[in-house]
C-alpha cells in the first residue's frame, strides 16, 4: 500500500494486460482466446479464479471471496463486435490514445478492473466482499449476464462500459423488433407498387420514423438490417428489417409497445395486398437509481476525491445492466472511454483514463 493507506495500481502491468486483450480478437460468440488468456493472468497472481459455463464452448470467468457476503461486483464483457478490418483490429498507440477494436468497449474497462482487484486486493488486510466477473455474449445475446445472474446475486454492480468516467445510474429501456412485409412473388416487368413488399416496408418504416419523432422524440431508433428474399429478376415475396429502439425508462414502453402493434394493423388494412408482422424479440425496461442511495454517495465521494466532477450522464443504448436490473441488481455504469468511439472504425480510449478507473475502481474496492 501507498503511504496514504490507498492501493497501488501498476501502470505498466495495466498497459501490457489491456494491449494484450485488445489483440486478442474476441467477437461475441468466440471469446475462448481471451477468457483463457484473463484467466492464466489471473491465477498467475494467486487469484481464486473459476469458470463458470455458458455453453459448450465458452465461459464467464468469476473471481468470488470465499466466505464473504458479496456486497458488490465489478463486472466487464470481454467480447467485442466483428471486427471492421480483420487486417487491422489490434493495439496501437498514438499520444496516449489507445487505438483498436474494443478498446472503449470495453477492454479497457476490463482491465482497469482487473489491475483494481489485484492492488485492492493486495493492500487488503482480510477478503473483500466484491467480486469480479468477466462475461461473454454481451454484444449479443447477453448469455453471459444471464448465466452470472442465474447463479449468483448480489445487491450493487459497477460495470465497466464506457461513460468517460462519469456515472451512469439512468438506464435506456430496449426493444429489438423485426419487421416482415410478405407478398406475392412475380416476375420483375410485372412489379405492382401497392403490392410490392420491398415498397410497402419502407413505407412502413417511414411511418415508423415518423411516429417516433411526432409522439415519442425520445426514442432512438435505429434500423440495423435489411434484407428480402428476392433470387434474380422478381419482385421478392419477403422482405424483413430489423430495429434497435433506445427509449429513456420514464417513457411507457407498454403504451409504446400497443402502439407499435396498433401501427401494424393499420398498415394491413390500408394495403390488403401484403402482410404486415411485427415482432418482439427482446424487452427490456430501463430504470433510474436515486443519487440519495448511502451506495451511490460513497461513489461521489470517491470520484470527487480524484478531482472529478459529480455528473451523472443517461446511459442511452443497451448493456448487461438491463439484464441485471431485472435479476434484481442495482447496476451504476461507470468506465473509461466515450460511447460515441464504441463500434467504430477509429475505436480509442485514453491510457490515462484507464488508469484512472483502475484508481477509481479500487478505491471503491477498498471502501467496503
């Protein structure tokens, strides 16, 4: 421990786990490189580390204090989305700025809470009741978060997405919806306007738009796929899309949902020469915890002690914080890097800041 009674984080071993992570290519659904190299990094140290099955091929990696009422969790997701360059999604730097594929999301946060247990724990003088948890599929399915909270429960979560280290403790709702337009398949020269499922979807998805924006400009939609079933020279008898859907946890999501469905036969009435459908296959409620909670001023306290300003930011799209929340965890997000660098081409996050998260991270390790 420092002479200030804190733990000490090690610069140098942060920068080589995270530069490590980052070159290992994890894409959800294929994180068995980088749970294996997290979990021989970890029993290096003397960490009782286990592994917790999600499926045949992959695990969650959990680090749980024997004998301990576990008052908190540190959780990260070590998977990434598929890689925008296969040449080029490693580790590089440039002034301090790490650049690479899951950088901000979220190895970075990862690692600033691997190196934070390892120098809480160190500086510890008995066990401390907060475990780690390094889970899989967040990108996708969330299988992972779901096999954490099936197994274990604990009342507060910290989890490392990133907010460029300032808390999270509102939380966007999410629906994932698909739409699908079916038609008659004909020859392309015989194209019916009214009848043509490529047509009326986007129709359907103007309308859409346009609600949203009339009635709910909360909501942040976004359509992610496209796609029809259209082989050579006809008018496709199919077409679908796909939609995320961010809604702020104030806003009715029932309502919204009626809505939705209310739209939908609106369309099949209108046009009775195409089927409209529209399906759910993912809600999930948003929340908002109170900054009066004793938890959540302890955070403050120790943010403000690392000069940062006490200003908690919505967290606007989706995370495994959802999938906590509704096990009946209190999930406060809270990581280095910047949602808006997340899933793009020029992914970063800034050294220092991980470095500054680790501190943060073991500060709060040490407070319990």
């Amino acid at each position: 421990m420092s002479s200030s009674g804190r733990p000490v984080i090690q610069p140098a071993r942060l920068r080589r786990l995270l530069e490590r992570l980052v070159n290992i290519y994890s894409p959800s659904g294929k994180e068995e490189d980088a749970i294996d190299f997290v979990y021989s990094f970890l029993k290096r140290y003397d960490v009782p580390v286990v592994r917790q099955p999600v499926d045949d091929h992959r695990s969650n990696l959990l680090v749980l204090p024997p004998d301990a009422d576990i008052q908190l969790a540190l959780i990260g997701h070590v998977d990434t989305i598929s890689a925008y360059d296969l040449e080029d999604f490693g580790c590089d730097e440039e002034n301090g700025e790490l650049f690479g594929l899951g950088t901000a999301d979220m190895k970075g946060g990862c690692a600033a809470m691997i190196e934070a247990y390892l120098a809480a724990s160190a500086a510890a003088s008995s066990p401390i009741p907060a475990a780690l948890a390094l889970v899989v599929g967040e990108e996708e399915e969330g299988d992972g978060a779901r096999r954490l909270v099936r197994d274990y429960h604990f009342p507060w979560a910290i989890i490392g997405e990133p907010t460029d280290l300032k808390v999270s403790l509102v939380h966007y709702g999410y629906l994932e919806m698909q739409l699908v337009i079916r038609g008659k398949r004909m020859h392309a020269s015989m194209a019916n306007r009214s009848a043509h499922p490529a047509e009326s979807l986007l129709h359907f998805l103007l309308r859409l738009l346009r609600y949203w924006e009339e009635r709910w400009p909360e909501v942040i939609p976004n359509i992610r796929d496209l796609s029809s079933s259209s082989a050579g020279f006809v008018v496709p008898d199919y077409c679908e899309a796909w939609l995320d859907v961010h809604l702020p946890p104030a806003l009715p999501m029932g309502e919204i949902i009626m809505e939705l469905e209310q739209l939908t036969d609106s369309i099949r009435e209108d046009n009775p020469h195409v089927i409209p459908s529209l399906r759910f296959t993912e809600i999930h409620s948003g929340y908002d915890i109170p900054e009066r909670s004793p938890f959540v001023q302890k955070i403050r306290h120790i943010l403000e002690s690392h000069e940062l300003p006490w200003s908690p930011v919505p967290f606007r799209s989706h995370s495994d914080a959802n999938t906590l929340w509704t096990a009946g965890v209190k999930p406060i997000l809270l990581g280095p890097g910047q949602l808006e660098k997340a899933h793009s081409p020029e992914e970063s996050v800034s050294f220092d800041q991980v470095v500054a998260a680790a501190e943060i991270y073991a500060d709060i390790l040490i407070s319990l």
